[in-house]
C-alpha cells in the first residue's frame, strides 16, 4: 500500500516515532524492520519523493549498509562506481591519487543521484509496512521520564503522539535544538551535471582552489560537479549562460580531465557546519543532519547519518522492548560521536586549511599531498576512513 495511504494512530502511544522521512529517516524506518516495535513515522511533506539536483557520493562502508536494509539490489545498477579519486590543489605542486586497486575493493565508493537514493529507501520502507504519516508537520518534540512526545499538525489539526522513544531526523532545519553550534562557511555549493572531453573512466577529484573545493563525481556518462563558490558570487555563477559557465569552470578546474563541453541545469545550496550537542536523552534522539551539517567536501553528510540510523537500529536490536527509553544511549552516544567528531573535524580542516592562497599553507598542503600519496600506509588509513568513518582502523 502507498505510504500516504497508511494510517498512523492520529493521537496515541507507539515505540517509536521517527520524525522526518528523508534518506537518514527512511534508512532508520528500514532498520527497524523485523524488531517487533511499532514505528511510525512523521513526515511534514505530503509526497515523499520528489526531484533533487544534489548527486550523492556512497562510500563503500554505506553499500554495505544499504545492501543489508535491502536497497542497494535496487539502488546498485543506477550507481556509478568510483575506481580512483585524485586530489590536487589548483596551481601548486602536490597531488594524491587514491586508488581501489591500491585497497584491493572493486570501488572506493558509489555515486547516485540523491532522487534515486531517497526513491529506493521509501519503496523499501514502503515494502516493510513501514507506518508513515506524511504532511504531518511535527510542532514540538520533547520528553519526560516517562515518555516522549510529538506535537504536530495536520490537515489543519494539532495532534499529539507520545512514543517510548522520539528520534528527530529531520535534517536539522523544522525543530530547534537546545545547543547547537552553526558555523557558516560563506560558501554555497552549486551543483549541476557536467560532460567531459575525456570519459570519466570512474575516475572522482577533488580539486582544492582558493575559493573552496570543486569535486567531480562520475554518474552515468557525465560527471556531477559540486562547485564550492563564495556566497556573494553564487548568483551571478548561476545565472551565466553556460558558455561563460563552462569557461569559467575550465579556468577555475584546468584542463586535466580535458575540455568540459555541456553543463545541465544549475541549482545552489547554502554550505554550513552545524553540530548539536547533548545530542541524546534516553527517549529523544537525533540522527542525521538533524544532528550535524557537514560541508560537503569528502562527502561525509549522508554516509554519517547512514551510519547513525544503523547503528540506532542495532542499538535497538538489543534492547528488551519495555526498557526501551529507559536505559541511557551512552554506548551508542560514545560510539557515534568519535565517527561524527572525526568527519566534521575532517572536512572543516580540509575547507579551512585548503581554501586560501597563502604561499606557506600553499607549500604545506603540496607537501601533505605529496606525503599523502607516497606513504603507503598512511594513503590506506585515510581511504579506509573515506570508505568506512573515522572510527575505522
Ligand atoms: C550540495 C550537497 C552535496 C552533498 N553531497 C553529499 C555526498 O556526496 N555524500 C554524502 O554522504 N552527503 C552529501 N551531502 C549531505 C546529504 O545531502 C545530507 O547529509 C542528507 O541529505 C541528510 O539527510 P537527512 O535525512 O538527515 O535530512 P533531510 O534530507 O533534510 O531530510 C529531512 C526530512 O525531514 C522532513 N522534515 C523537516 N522538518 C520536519 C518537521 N518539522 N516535521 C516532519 N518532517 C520534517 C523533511 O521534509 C525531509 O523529508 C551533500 C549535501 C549537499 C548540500
């Protein structure tokens, strides 16, 4: 049955209540299957899917993740597989190539169109009988020791649910958190899908200029540029018409993946770091970007929240269902909170350290890239982080 015809309880108690159906939520509802809780999940949007220019970078580490929810039989075939990443910074010395022959995996990763993956995982949480109450616009979210509760409207009427435990994955804009820590890059990332000159043969980049980062994703027979422009300069870039667009990509990105000839449909997004803190009580959690916003240099966002919602699953898996709420998280606190420390540290240093042009950072980074590519061991420890998190050795 479609998801927008199953009917939640309007008012009434459940185990769990996810709020927000995006992929981080969708992914949880999933996880939940085959535990015998009773789950539903809260969505302010009336369709769930819809389009979405953002191209999304998988790690391998979330294959696996999304191949045991179910997913990724369907996901895969629209995938494309990323075989090398090379990382360089825009006039100066210094590069790395990291390599999926060098790990000895068929891919460091996968890219998929953010539609397809969001797609999937409602059709999966759909085929699980997932509860799902769409344009439910959840209010207020809060617990006591009892239990937790949502208050939330729909089709005009103030409704109230309490749950044994209330997980917020609401990607961090709908409810406001006690403590959070926003910093704001000035940047926007404007995407759009780019061809090439040369076939991308599965190769990624990651391209470091003063500005900020621009990342070439192979998908399909073209590549998904993410482009980390200042701000102030992001609405004239999108409103160029696409001979001076491309020229000026040339200009900003080289000719190393030879002449960029056609470019898609342009789209921008706003580009912060935002962490909150006390991210868990007993009976309210947050999982996703409604527990951190990363920039999305490396391409960590999702495959943090990925992780999030699967290990909430197994932390789940584990508990007695009239303890749940009752026991503290502090495990699965601890244990999230290195891999989400370790990513937003990572891709803050890489925005901070990488995006200006004074000469001694400049000879630092191509020694680091330099360092990066030649050392064996320390190339293999820095892609398993990419490719599994930062809590991975
Ligand atoms: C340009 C760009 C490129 C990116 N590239 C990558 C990448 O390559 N790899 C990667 O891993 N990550 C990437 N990310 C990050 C990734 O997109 C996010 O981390 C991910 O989409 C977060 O998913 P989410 O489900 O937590 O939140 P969201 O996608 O924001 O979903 C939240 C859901 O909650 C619903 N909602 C909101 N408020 C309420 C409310 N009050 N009541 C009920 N429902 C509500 C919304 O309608 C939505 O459906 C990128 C981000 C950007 C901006």
């Amino acid at each position: 049955m479609p998801a927008e015809q199953v009917c939640a309880p309007a008012s009434g108690h459940v185990d769990v209540a996810i709020v927000g159906a995006g992929p981080v939520g969708a992914a949880l509802a999933c996880g939940l299957q085959d535990l015998g809780l009773e789950a539903v999940v809260l969505e302010a949007r009336v369709r769930l899917e819809g389009p979405d220019p953002r191209a999304i970078a998988l790690s391998e580490g979330s294959r696996l993740i999304l191949q045991r929810l179910g997913v990724w039989d369907e996901l895969g075939p629209h995938a494309t597989p990323i075989e090398s990443i090379h990382v360089s910074q825009r006039g100066s010395f210094g590069r790395a190539e990291l390599t999926a022959r060098d790990m000895a995996v068929p891919a460091l990763g996968y890219v998929a169109q953010y539609g397809d993956l969001h797609g999937s995982l409602v059709r999966r949480m759909r085929a699980c009988d997932a509860r799902v109450l769409t344009g439910a616009r959840v209010m207020a979210a809060g617990a006591t020791t009892a239990y937790g509760m949502v208050r939330f409207l729909r089709e005009g009427k103030e409704e109230l649910l309490t749950a044994r435990l209330v997980v917020l994955s609401e990607g961090g804009k709908g409810l406001p958190a006690a403590q959070r820590q926003d910093k704001d890059y000035g940047q926007a990332a404007l995407v759009c899908t780019v061809t090439t000159s040369r076939p991308h043969d599965h190769k990624a980049y990651e391209r470091f200029t003063p500005e900020g980062p621009i990342a070439l994703l192979p998908l399909g027979g073209a590549y998904a540029l993410i482009w980390t422009t200042p701000a102030q300069q992001v609405e004239a870039r999108l409103a160029l018409d696409d001979r001076e667009f491309l020229q000026q990509l040339q200009a900003a990105f080289g000719d190393r993946q030879g002449r960029f000839l056609r470019a898609g449909p342009r789209a921008a997004f706003p580009l912060r770091l935002s962490l909150t803190h006390a991210r868990h009580s007993p009976r309210l959690l947050r999982i996703g970007n409604a527990a951190h916003v990363l920039h999305p240099v490396a391409g960590q966002g999702f495959n943090l929240g990925l992780r999030d919602a699967w290990r909430l699953a197994e932390a789940l898996a584990d508990l007695p269902r009239e303890r749940l709420g009752m026991v503290d998280m502090r495990e699965y606190d601890h244990r999230r909170r290195a891999d989400i420390l370790g990513g937003s540290i990572m891709t803050d240093l890489l925005v901070t350290g990488f995006s200006n042009d004074w000469p001694i950072l400049r000879q630092f980074r191509g020694l680091a890239l330099a360092a990066l590519d030649l050392a064996s061991p320390l190339k293999t420890l820095f892609t398993r982080k990419m490719m599994f998190g930062a809590r991975t050795w």
